[in-house]
C-alpha cells in the first residue's frame, strides 16, 4: 500500500498542488496554538503534554480512521484515505515554484527579479546579494524543503506504515516539523505567548524524529550523487557539529553536487554556486524520488511474494 499511495498522492500534487494558504494547514495551525494555550504553564511536564496533544492526538485519530475504513469499508477506502493525508502533508509544488521562478530570473539575466523572488519566499532582505550567493541560498533552502516536504514525509509513513500504523508517521513529521517552525518564528503578532520549557520541547522533539529521516535523505542523495565526496563531507561535518541534522544534510548534498553550500568552510572545499546547479539539484531530487519509488515497489513486491 505504501508504494501506491505514495505514487497517487505524488501524482495529484503535481496536477494540483495546494494552495500555500488552504484550510488544512490553517486547521493545523490553529489546533496547535489551542493546544499551547489549553496546555503551556511553563512546566516541562506540561509543555510535553502539549506537544503530544498538537502532534500524536491528529497522528492516532489518522490511524484510527486507517483501520475504521479497512475494517468496516474494505482496503481501497483505506488507501483513499492514505492517499488523501499524504497529499495533505506532502508539499512538492510548494516549494518548486518558488524555485522554478528564480532560476528562470537568473538563467535570463534578471538578478533583480531574483532577490524580490528570493526575499518573498525565504522573507529575507536580499537586496544587495550577488548572483553566486542567490543561487547558493536557493540551492540550500530548496534542499531542506525537498527533504522536509517529501523524504522526511516518505520516510515516516513507510515506517509506520510497515508497523500496521497507516498514515500516523506522515501526521507525525509534518506536525511535528510545523510545531518548531511556530516555536521558533510565531504565525502572527497576536500569536499567544509561548513558554521557553514548550519552545524546548519541540525542538527537541523535531531534533529527534528528523535525525533518521535526514540520515536517509542524505544517503539517498550521496547514492544518486557523487558518493564518496557527499560521505567524506558529511563525515567531517558530523564530526565539526554532531547531531545537526540540517547541516549533514546540506554537507551531503554540497559533496554529491560537487558546490559550496555553507557560507563558512564546515562542508568542504567546492566551487562556488552556479546556475548550471539549480537544474543539477533538481536532478539529484527526482533520481532520489525514483530510487525510492523503486525500493517500496520491490518491498511491495518481496510482500506480495512472501
């Protein structure tokens, strides 16, 4: 079930991608700031409790629904609705136009266009960034949005999946990446307060569940890649700074593209950004999308057989 859902989610989001503000993600932001306000007393018991009510009490009614469907309709409701929550929480087209228009700005001569670009969807001030580090930082934000709108998504629903939980893990990873974006940056002005004891626990918790998704992903990357460069590089940056899981992954990514990512020297000695490695990016992610598309059809397959 894990291949076909993930292939038809994927194939629906292409041909209609959700709006960057729809009801789902609003929903999922408004059910997390009631759940700090209901739970967050500055207590670190309490700011866990509120973390497991914003992002496991959504993960188990998923799952619950998952088996509800199966047992009482049959397996194909219970694939709809797999498919359904995984296009509720992939988000490919999300990111890719964003960076589609800049690489077009840039491959046209319009630098300018790029930093309006740039700044609208990192909102950042880029007016006086040059060509090469435009490029670097689209490079590096695309890459932590193709891990954490699709592989970090890929790798949580095969696992749970595996384990008889439906869609809980892609519930999980998308709640749980979306509660420390709320933490660290607040969704409006008159967002609600939130205690230091909950902003630790869910980075701490998003630090936990990401650490094995951003091992794959860097794998699969380095597989597709240039292999032992993207290794050595993320040796010596797990060795520099062990346990980001942001920076290994854009080590191994700067290895298996043969460029600099880091505006220091953690990540290894490279060319500097160019546009040629916009287009080289988009590569590496589709030759991962279909690595993994291929391993969950053999683990289908070896399923079926056994």
């Amino acid at each position: 079930m894990s291949f076909i859902s993930i292939l038809f989610a994927l194939l629906i989001e292409q041909a209609q991608p959700l709006k960057p503000v729809n009801v789902v993600h609003g929903r999922s932001r408004d059910w997390i700031l009631w759940a700090t306000r209901q739970l967050d007393t500055g207590e670190d018991s309490h700011a866990w409790l509120g973390w497991a009510t914003a992002v496991l009490v959504p993960a188990a009614l998923s799952a619950a629904v998952h088996w509800a469907l199966w047992l009482l309709v049959g397996w194909m409701a219970a694939l709809a609705w797999n498919i359904l929550v995984l296009y509720w929480t992939l988000g490919f087209r999300q990111f890719s136009h964003h960076f589609t228009g800049i690489r077009d700005a840039l491959e046209s001569g319009d630098e300018e266009l790029a930093r309006q670009l740039l700044a609208q969807w990192m909102r950042v001030d880029a007016t006086d960034l040059p060509r090469s580090e435009i490029v670097r930082q689209v490079l590096a934000h695309s890459v932590m949005s193709a891990h954490r709108r699709v592989f970090g998504v890929f790798a949580w629903y095969s696992l749970f999946s595996a384990i008889g939980m439906g869609p809980a893990g892609a519930v999980v990873y998308r709640l749980a990446e979306y509660f420390s974006l709320v933490v660290a940056r607040p969704v409006r002005a008159t967002s609600p307060l939130m205690s230091r004891s909950l902003k630790d626990a869910a980075l701490r918790a998003w630090g936990l569940i990401d650490w094995i998704p951003a091992r794959i992903t860097a794998l699969g990357f380095a597989f597709v890649g240039s292999f032992e460069e993207a290794i050595e590089r993320w040796r010596k940056y797990e060795l520099s700074r062990p346990g980001d899981n942001d920076g290994i992954l854009l080590a191994a990514t700067a290895g298996a593209l043969n460029v600099q990512l880091a505006p220091d020297d953690l990540q290894g000695a490279g060319p500097a950004a160019q546009t040629g490695h916009l287009r080289a990016l988009v590569g590496l992610v589709w030759r991962t999308v279909v690595m993994w598309m291929v391993i969950l059809a053999l683990l289908s397959l070896a399923r079926l057989l056994g």
